[in-house]
C-alpha cells in the first residue's frame, strides 16, 4: 500500500487501523532544538478524540501519545520522531454484519477490488481514525512556526451556515461549545440540529473553516507545488473531505476584475484579500483563509439495501458508533494538515537562504 506519507522535508509517515492494536507515525526532517509543550501536543489529541461530547461517536479512546524517539529532555534531536496511539476500547464485533457486504458510499467495495482483501472492522486503514497521526504531526509542526497562528472553527453544518466573514468572529469563541463554532446563537442551533439528525439514524455534513495568520511572503514553489495546490491535496486527503476553495473561492468566479484585484498598499500589503493571502501560487503575507467541505458519514443507523461480494442485494443496518457530523471533531485535523503544509514549505524556503 502506497500514500503513508505527507511532505517533502517535514514528512509525515503514519501507519495503523482503526481496531488494530495501535496508530502511529515517523516525523522526519523536523529540526533539532525545538522546545516541546508536550501537554499541548495531548491537548490537540483530546480536541480530536472519540466520546468527548453528546454530538459524536461515543466510542471512548484516551488517545495517549508515546514518543519513542526524536525527543530528549523535551527538546527534539533533529532525528525521526517516532510516535504510537495505543488503542484501548475497540468493538470489532459491531463489523461482522459487513463482512461480505459493501457500506453505500464507504472505502469498502474500493478497497477490496485494489487489494483483494480488506479489514471490515471500522474501516481498517479507511477510517478516519488514522487522522490522530496527523494531530500529533501537526501540533509539533505548529510549535516549531512559534508566530504563525492556525484557526480553524466550524463555519456549516448542513445547511445551516455563517454568513459572516472570519474577521467579524471572534474566534477565541471557537473551543467555547462542542460543535466549535464562533458564534454562540448558531453553534446552538447546529448543536440541536446535529442530535436531532442522529435520532433519526441519520447523518449530515458540514463546513470547516480555516485561518492562517502571520505567514510571511514568499512561501510556496510555482509551478507545480503552488501553496494553494499543496493546502488543497492536504485538505483533500482528510476522510469524507468532498471540496475546498480559498479566499474567495467559488464566489469569486462571479466578480467582476475590477472589483476582485487586490489592490496594494504602499508597504506591499493589499486592501483586500480576495486572493486569500496567496497569489501566484505564493504566500503575499496576508491572512491564508479557506473552506473545506465535508460529505455526511456514509454508515447510517437505519435500514438500507446495499450488495454483497457476490452481487446480490442484501439489507444492511449500520452498528456501533460513529459521528452523526464530523466536522466538530475534524476541527483540530484541518489545522494539523494546515501547519505540516507550512511547516514543510517553511523548511523548503530555508534552502535558498
């Protein structure tokens, strides 16, 4: 299997399955000297983590890092961190139903026709579970770009969303409720509206905003390693992700030119940033923002018809315990992805000067 890896020179490599003994991954090429808050790096974790609130899956993880290498005294070496999430409340029997049988819309049929085989339980290697890897690379990440900040807060779900910009939010609101959205009236009334599509037996998705501030000019490799095209594979590789635009996105196919360039100021930064703090595949030194779309769970808690390994339609009912909405939990995932991008590209610039 291919694809475990994540950079160029602040690389990732994760390995494990959902309801196999533990995840884990190798950092390579994180620097040495960098002091590490290693309650910080738990604290992403726990942002992340399974049974924290009444609105996700209930299955109850500490999700515990252990460090093996790379770090000594809380300092990191310059060698490959090695790391491993131990997992402690699996309930592989809740999958037995789906051995044969293929999930609508599930990494279950694709998987078993690329490798012949597959591991029915939670998803194996297709369930978002892995994403606990990224945190931990993402939170160390984030501690070596001391004055780069990373935000990320729930924008959408379903469709309900916030019709205001990121810089009309406070967004030191963002981890004041558990569907982590800055704004207390609409968080409130996502929050109902998430439990009441999961007592149905239902799913829905969601939007998941992002801001990265304090990124200096100049990050980025044209022509094919633009930084909007690195944020977007990043983005994209995340389970059940659907989409992604920055700055003005989709909306900015229906401006005018004239109203759309950003104009400069006298010290090079602009007016506007519809180019959402990148141009030309190239941080400008505004604010990077962006939207990441995310599809509703695919395994429902109610009856419906599906096929088996062998064609033939079956019914099928989902078990066990799974996020009626993931966007709340994938929060900390969208800015662990954000930090290892500009993390790597920050390495990169480092070549050439």
């Amino acid at each position: 299997m291919a694809g475990n890896s994540f950079g160029k020179l602040f690389n990732l490599t994760t390995y494990g399955e959902s309801h196999g003994p533990a995840l884990g991954g190798v950092i390579d090429g994180c620097p040495s000297g960098i002091e590490l808050d290693l309650e910080a790096i738990q604290n992403e974790l726990n942002r992340r983590k399974p049974g924290q609130s009444a609105i996700v899956t209930q299955r109850k993880e500490p999700d515990t890092v252990k460090f093996h290498s790379g770090i000594f005294e809380g300092v990191t070496t310059g060698t490959s961190i090695g790391f491993v999430i131990e997992n402690t409340n699996q309930k592989s029997h809740d999958y037995s139903h789906i051995k044969d049988s293929y999930r609508p819309s599930h990494a279950d049929y694709t998987y078993d026709k690329k490798y012949g085989i597959r591991d029915y339980r939670g998803g194996g290697r297709s369930s978002a579970r892995e994403t606990a890897c990224r945190v931990v690379a993402g939170a160390i990440a984030k501690q070596m770009l001391k004055n780069i900040e990373f935000t990320a807060y729930v924008s959408g779900v379903g469709a309900m969303k916030l019709d205001k910009p990121y810089n009309a939010l406070d967004l030191t609101k963002v981890e004041s409720n558990i569907v982590r959205c800055p704004d207390q009236d609409m968080a409130a009334k996502m929050e109902g509206y998430i439990k009441e599509v999961r007592g149905k037996g239902d799913t829905v998705g969601g939007i998941v905003s992002c801001v990265i501030k304090n990124v200096p000019a100049g990050l980025g490799e044209p022509v094919f390693d633009k930084l909007h095209a690195e944020l977007g594979k990043a983005m994209l590789s995340i389970n059940a992700v659907k989409g992604f635009e920055y700055g003005s996105g989709f909306e900015g196919s229906t401006m005018y030119g004239s109203d759309h360039n950003d104009k400069f100021n006298n010290d090079g930064s602009t007016k506007t940033n519809f180019s959402g703090g990148i141009q030309g595949g190239i941080s400008n030194g505004m604010d990077i923002y962006f939207n990441v779309a995310f599809k509703p769970v695919a395994t429902l808690i109610q009856k419906y018809e599906t096929i088996d390994k062998e064609g033939n339609t079956v019914e099928m009912q989902g078990k066990g315990r799974h996020d009626p909405c993931v966007v709340p939990r994938a929060v900390p995932i969208v800015e662990a992805m954000a930090a290892l991008v500009i993390a790597d590209f920050f390495l990169i610039n480092k070549m050439y000067h």
